[in-house]
C-alpha cells in the first residue's frame, strides 16, 4: 500500500526518500550510471511521486543523481576528476588527524589497536574477503583523538560519496592485505608519538588507495556485486 501525503506528513517522507536513495546509491544498490524511474521507487519505498521526486530533486543538487531531458533520472557516473578532487581534501583533512591524533590518543586505545592489527593477518592470509577492512574503526579512531570536531562535521556531511569508492577499493584483489600493511605503519608512528611521521604516512595510504581505486577505473574491473558484499548496516566512510 502507498502511503498517502498529507502536510503533516509530506516533509518527512521526503526525507524517507532522500535517505533510502542516497543510501542505495552510496552502498552501490544502484550502481553509477544506473536508470532510476519514479514508479520503481514508488513501489520500493512505498510512498507517491510528490515525497519521490522532492528527494531526487535535492540527490540532483547534490550531484548523486541527474535528469536526461526525455531519458529520465540516471545515478551521476563516478568521474576521475571528482574521485581525484574528494581524495585531495581527504588527504589533507585524515593527514592532519592523523599528526594531531599521535599526540593525543591514549596508550589503551593504542594497545587495543595492536591487538586488533595483529589479529587481522591471518585472517587475511587465508580468506581476505571474509575480513573487515582494516581502516575502518582505526580511521574512526584517529578522528575521535584529533581533537577537531570540524574535520569529524566536513567527513561526515561533505565526503560521504567517499563511502562507496572505499567499497569498490575494499573489494579489490588483495587490497586488504596492502591496507593492514599501510594501517600498521600509520599505527607504529602513532605509538612512536610522531606526529609528523604519522602524517606521512597516512598521506601515502590515501594516496595508495586512490592509486588503487583510479586503475580499477581505468581498466575496468570493478566487480559491483563483491562491492556490495562489502557494504554494512550504517557503514560510512
């Protein structure tokens, strides 16, 4: 049954909307370049055109989705210039966690981090798909000890198409094993309290991971359904 619009209702199944598509478009449920028709949603969601379309038309202003005039609604395609652009501010925006994090961050949640590194390499050497990538609760970390709750609001509210290219890069051959390589030395200059050092090297991670992510592209070997196994319940990155 869909759900009918009244005033009170309207404004917060646009919202329903915008949410459940933009997290289908960021977990690679639709995939970049995909078609998108209203009464396709209607039916998902549940919902009339009128919530629908006010929801694509903010994804649109957000550069998640475009309309063809005559063709319809498309998710917007991954282009090299945005991907380049999003990883040049998530270099500098994570280096500088990073140098402020060796600072800051408690020796617990250092040795708790080793554990956790130390845990990850069998398991990575006998069934890497199976396995987390790495990064994501040490990224989380470091954010939580920066001490810069702006560089935390810009991530999250500016950054979040960063989520589904991390998704394709963790379901790459062999892409986990280099990310617990590249974690471990950002976790060694963290436990040394250099933060020049574990800026650097967490400058070269994000650099190794576009480097990974710009030749999947290039050479066309993204497999979306193994990105999406990826995908987890509120995962953002």
């Amino acid at each position: 049954m869909v759900i009918a619009d009244t005033p009170d209702t309207k404004r917060s199944l646009s919202l329903v909307a915008y949410d459940e598509i933009k997290t289908m478009i960021l977990n690679l449920h639709l995939k970049p370049g995909a078609s998108i028709t209203e009464m396709w949603l209607i039916e998902r969601l549940q919902m009339s055109r009128t919530p629908i379309r006010e929801a694509l038309y903010r994804l649109q202003q957000e550069h998640f989705v475009e309309l063809a005039p005559r063709k319809g609604w498309f998710v917007s395609d991954i282009k090299l210039t945005d991907i380049k652009e999003l990883y040049v501010i998530r270099e500098a925006l994570e280096g500088i966690s990073a140098r402020h994090a060796a600072e800051r961050i408690s020796d617990d949640e250092l040795v708790n981090m080793e554990q956790y590194l130390d845990s990850l390499q069998v398991l990575l050497e006998e069934d890497e798909e199976s396995v987390d990538d790495p990064g994501d609760s040490i990224h989380n970390l470091i954010f939580r000890f920066s001490g810069n709750d702006l560089i935390n609001e810009v991530m999250c509210i500016h950054l979040e198409r960063l989520q589904m290219f991390h998704l394709i890069t963790s379901s790459l051959p062999g892409r986990k094993y280099q990310s617990w390589i590249e974690h471990r030395e950002i976790f060694f200059a963290l436990k040394a309290r250099d933060g020049e050092l574990a800026e650097n090297v967490m400058r070269k991670h994000i650099r190794s991971s576009l480097e990974s992510l710009l030749q999947s592209l290039i050479e066309n070997k993204i497999d979306y359904q193994k990105a999406i196994n990826q995908s987890r319940p509120g995962q953002l990155k």
